[in-house]
C-alpha cells in the first residue's frame, strides 16, 4: 500500500466548525509518510473544542506562545503535551483567530502500525503515527503528515468528552464523536467524562493510559 491510496484533503475541508468537522473526521485517514511507506490509522474517535467561550478549550486563554497554532489558520496541526509525557495531535479548523480544534483520540490501524499496537487513546495514537510537538504548525493538507478524506458512511455516536470537568456546564455538551462499530474506540471511565458520568457516556472501561 502506498500514500497514492491515500489522497490528502484540500484547505476547504477544514474551514468548518468543530463540531462539525469532528465528526466529518471520523472514518477519515490519518497519513504519516515515512519514505513513500504510509503509516495509517482510520479515525475513529474526536473531540471538538470550539474556541475562547469554551471552558475545555486552550483558546479560552488567548493568544500565547502555546496557543499561536491554534488560534492560527485552519488546516494545521496543533500538538500539546499532557501529563508530561503524552502527545496530543488536534486539527485546527473553522478560521484564523477563532480557536476551534478537534481532538484525534483514537485510531484504528491500516497500515504500516506494528502489530498489537494500540492507537485507543490521543496519546497512544500519536506515539504509532510518530507525531511529536515537532509537527505542531503542519501543513495538514502536505505529507508527511495528512488526512485523507472518509469514504463510506459511518454510524457515529457521541458522548460528552473526556476529562473536562473543570470547564463546568459546558463540559457535559455532546461533543465526543466516535464509530459505534469500532473495537478502537477509547474506554474511558465513566467518572472522566463529562461532569462524571451522569449522561450518556458512550463506550466505557478500564484504561491503560492515554
């Protein structure tokens, strides 16, 4: 399999809400090109973020040296690191200044992921697709690191996202898309999603880490 299988997007793809473009992602590609041999995994799982009114949202704190991707043009990588040592690969989206993202939180291997690698969580999938904060700024649209559009239809659910109570209300808005048919979908516990578990919850169950 090679990366002309995988055609990327275009710029407009991503000039779109978050909400929006999260679950328009889910069942896209994820390409790292590494020598012309694609790494992919199927997306399967996203959050939105939707920009400096959302309290979950690194937008809220405006303009910073962390934050100058994301409140960048659309259509690039936003990269962070969590816990000190989790990559956390986002998609900046809607328009230059907004603040708007999506959160890749899982991946379901393609191609060219070792075998009994996980990619179940936002970390885990930055680690098989090699993503560092080194791809933080990315031309999404530009090997060597891409996505390549959906093809088929997709039962997509949702849920409140993951880790997010500290945004209070909002934290329980529906913004977790993920495909109900995937066996690589996260399984967060129930107490870290949304407000602690009080709505529909989505899948669920022990965790190894991020």
């Amino acid at each position: 399999m090679t990366v002309a299988a995988f055609p990327p997007v275009t710029p407009d793809y991503f000039r779109r809400d978050a909400r929006h473009l999260a679950r328009a992602l889910i069942g896209s590609y994820l390409v790292r090109d590494v020598g012309g041999k694609p790494r992919v995994v199927r997306v399967v799982e996203t959050e939105a973020y939707r920009g400096p009114n959302d309290g979950a949202s690194h937008s809220r704190v405006g303009l910073t040296k962390r934050t100058r991707t994301l409140l960048g043009p659309p259509g690039f990588a936003y990269v962070f690191l969590i816990y000190g040592m989790y990559d956390c690969f986002n998609v900046v989206c809607l328009g230059e200044g907004k603040g708007h993202a999506v959160l890749v939180r899982a991946g379901e291997p393609v191609s060219g992921i070792a075998k009994g690698e996980r990619c179940d969580g936002p970390g885990k999938l930055a680690r098989a697709l090699a993503i560092t904060r080194a791809d933080d700024g990315h031309d999404l649209t530009k090997a060597p690191l891409y996505l390549s559009a959906s093809r088929g239809k997709v039962d997509v659910g949702t849920s409140a996202r993951v880790g997010v109570a500290y945004a209070g209300a909002i934290a329980e808005k529906p913004w977790r898309f993920f495909d109900r048919a995937s066996t690589h979908v996260s399984r967060p516990s129930a107490k870290s999603i949304g407000l602690g578990g009080s709505g529909p919850a989505g899948p669920t169950g022990p965790t190894s880490g991020e």
